[in-house]
C-alpha cells in the first residue's frame, strides 16, 4: 500500500530525504560564501570595499574604554590584497561575488525550505520503534518485514528514541506462532537461498545504525557553521591564528561533544542521569584544560619546524577551548531542563524553544550594537552588526539549535526532572 502511494506522487516520494537536504545545503553555502572574505582578509566585505577593525573595536575595548571616532577602517580591495599578502583577482570582482553567492544561496534555502513545506510530500515510510522491554529483532516478523520493506524501496525510518533494538541475528529470530516461523522462514530460503539470512542481517543492520548517522548529519550540518562564525568573529576582532586550524579544532571539539553526549544517552537508552551527563561534562572540560595547558607551556621559539607547530598549536588550542565551552553547554543544558517541568515534553521543545532561542539572540545582538553605538559618535552599522550577529550566533544561537535539533530527534529525557519524569511515567 505504501509503495502504491508513493509511486503515485511520483519522484518526490523516492527522493524527499535528498530534497529535505536541499535547504541545509544552501544555507551552509551562503554562511561560506559570506564570511570567506572574512576568514581570509581579517575584513567585513560589502560589493566594493572591505571594513578592516581598528584596535578600538578589537574585543569590546570600546566598551571598556569608550570612543568618539569610527571603529572601523574601510579599504579598497587592492590595498587588502597588499596588506593580507595575498595576489589573485582584484578584491573589487572577488566581494561581489562571494556576496552575490552568499545572498543567491540564501534565497535558494528560504524558496526551497518554502515548497517543501507547501508541496506537502507523500511521506510514506515503515517505522520501527525499538523499546526498553522487548528485543525487537530477536521477533521475525519484524525483521522481514523491515527486509521487505526495503526490498519493494519503502523508506524504513528508526523512531526517535535511543533505545537499543537489540543484536541483529535473523537465524535465531523467533515467531509467536510456529507455522508463521516456518512459512517465513521457508520463504527466506527459497527467495533468497544461503545468503537470505545475511541479507535480513545486514539491512537491518543498516536500518538500526540510523541513529548515529543522524548524530553525524547533526555534526555536519552545525559544527561546521559554528567553526565558521567563531574564527570570523576571532578574524574580525583580530585575533591572529591560522584560521584553517582553528576552524578544524572547533569543528573536532563539536563532534566529540555530540558523539559524547550521544553515547551517554545511548547507553543508558534514551534516559541518562543528572550524574551521567555530568561526568560527559567533567570530562570534556578535564580533557580541554588538559589539552590547553600541555600546549602552553611548550616553547617553540627555537624549534626547527616552528610554522608546523602554530599550525598544531592552533588546532589544539581552540580544540580544547571548544571542549571547555561545549562543557558549560551541557550544564545548561540541564538547568534548563530542571527549571522546566516542560522542558522534556516534545511539544515544548519544538514550539517554545526555537522561539526562546531566537529572541535571546535578537536581544544579544541588538544590546551588543546599541552598547557600540552608545559611545561612538559615528557607528558604522553594517560591519558592527555583521561582527555581532558572527559572535551570538558561534557562541549562542548555533549550539543552542544543535541542542535543540538533538533533543528533538533523539528523544532523550533526564531522570529527576520534573517533566521528564512525568513523561517517562507516561510512556511506562
């Protein structure tokens, strides 16, 4: 039945999970292609000059100290090719052109994200939903039907719970009833011969392993946009670091929190304890402060291969920073949790928290701005709120989404919440 329906809505239904990547896609190339000047000149881009951060503008001086002039230095692009020491084309055809990428591919991800929505696409599929009392593939019945399934190209889509679904072993998959077991099995052989049971094995195999493709998709989709709007704020401010390492060592930072915190609420099915979660944190602080003193405290002044080293440095320097910060995450993550008895109902989550997110984020950036504007008699606006908007969203509004996204298709609840106690009584 499923199949019929999908091949009546025709190509959508096959492809629907490459269309629903379209967006993403998009998105993370317009952040790209917006903030490459930036990670490459030190410089806010506009379509023919290129604003440069005087040492008033660098790390808030100007809210600690004051000014009365600009903050910013507006170049031509040649005289930023001269500075930065880099010689391709001349900046004035670069700028347009990242910007006009930038700004193309952002109405690529609103008109797409736009249709997907309108286009209301046939979604057929078979869900399996493991739970923590049954072994839900030591049962025959669902193990062929998810081979079946895939077989006749239905969509077989992994609830949203971290609850283990048990070894995959069809040969010893057991039915209720004994004639089922044998006419299946019969089957099996017959359609498939030796290798029937391996070929049950290995697509469940794939089916139950969506879940941590599903982490790494999260990885991918935020840890790469976070590195980005972290370096470029660091660029613009002035900081001087490699900004290729540094990028990497944020990304290396996000993915080890998530596949942190996703093998603690993996492990305890779902619904992980205040301690457990916790020692996640401790963790990745310990292993950051660690990381960050070692490099410290060696001397590479004298060494022969010294360019090689910064470039480590870099790495693991905001490699351990991303690890420390990441690590104040998760503990508001769980103040949050525990100040909400609503915090764990999905409901909530979906409908209040990109809400919450978004206006926090709005009220960072407008109260960073006016704090500029307030002791500058000429503010320029454009680069001080590109430079804001870069730092609240690296340092609040992207990992607050990863969060968000992560309590949404994983459906984790913390024991001794007050809501996710409620909901775990529920679901028992």
């Amino acid at each position: 039945h499923i199949k019929a329906r999908g091949l009546e809505a025709g190509w959508t239904w096959r492809w629907r999970h490459c269309l629903k990547i379209i967006p993403d896609l998009f998105l993370f190339l317009a952040v790209l292609s917006a903030f490459t000047p930036t990670l490459v000149y030190k410089c806010v881009p506009t379509f023919d000059s290129c604003a440069t951060a005087q040492e008033q503008q660098r790390f808030l001086y100007f809210l600690l100290h004051g000014n009365n002039e600009s903050s910013w230095d507006w170049e031509a692009g040649a005289n930023i090719a001269d500075v930065s020491g880099i010689h391709f084309l001349p900046n004035w055809v670069k700028f347009p052109f990242f910007l006009s990428f930038a700004l193309s591919s952002l109405a690529v991800a609103l008109v797409s994200r736009w249709l997907i929505w309108r286009g209301n696409i046939y979604g057929g599929r078979m869900l399996v939903v493991p739970n923590r009392e049954v072994d839900v593939y030591s049962r025959l019945w669902c193990v062929y039907e998810i081979f079946v399934a895939s077989k006749l190209g239905v969509h077989v889509n992994l609830a949203r719970t971290l609850a283990k679904a048990g070894k995959v072993s069809s040969r010893t998959a057991k039915c209720a009833c004994e004639d089922d077991q044998a006419r299946i099995t019969a089957v099996i052989i017959d359609s498939y011969g030796d290798n029937g049971y391996d070929n049950l094995d290995y697509v469940v195999r794939t089916t139950t392993n969506g879940s941590r493709w599903a982490a790494l998709k999260l990885c991918l989709n935020f840890g790469l946009k976070i590195s980005i709007f972290v370096v470029a704020c660091f660029r613009i401010r002035g900081k001087d670091i490699n900004f290729a390492a540094a990028a990497f060592g944020i990304f290396d930072a996000s993915l080890l929190i998530v596949f942190s915190l996703y093998g603690t609420f993996r492990h305890a099915q779902g619904s992980a304890t205040v301690f457990s979660v916790m020692a996640c944190a401790g963790g990745m602080a310990f292993i950051g402060s660690v990381a960050l003193v070692l490099v410290r405290s060696v001397d590479m002044s004298h060494h022969r291969a010294k360019h090689v080293l910064v470039v480590v440095e870099a790495f693991i320097e905001h490699l351990a920073w991303g690890l420390i910060v990441g690590s104040l995450y998760i503990v508001l993550f769980l103040v949050a949790a525990f100040a909400s008895a609503n915090f764990c109902r999905p409901r909530f989550i979906k409908r209040v928290g990109v809400k919450v997110i978004l206006a926090v984020c709005f009220l960072m950036m407008a109260g960073l701005t006016l704090a500029e504007a307030k002791v500058t008699d000429a503010p320029d606006w454009y680069p001080t709120l590109l430079t804001n908007a870069s730092f609240v969203a690296g340092f609040v509004a992207t990992p607050a989404f990863m969060c968000w996204r992560a309590a949404c298709s994983w459906g984790i609840r913390i024991r001794g919440c007050w809501g996710c106690a409620e909901r775990h009584h529920g679901s028992a």
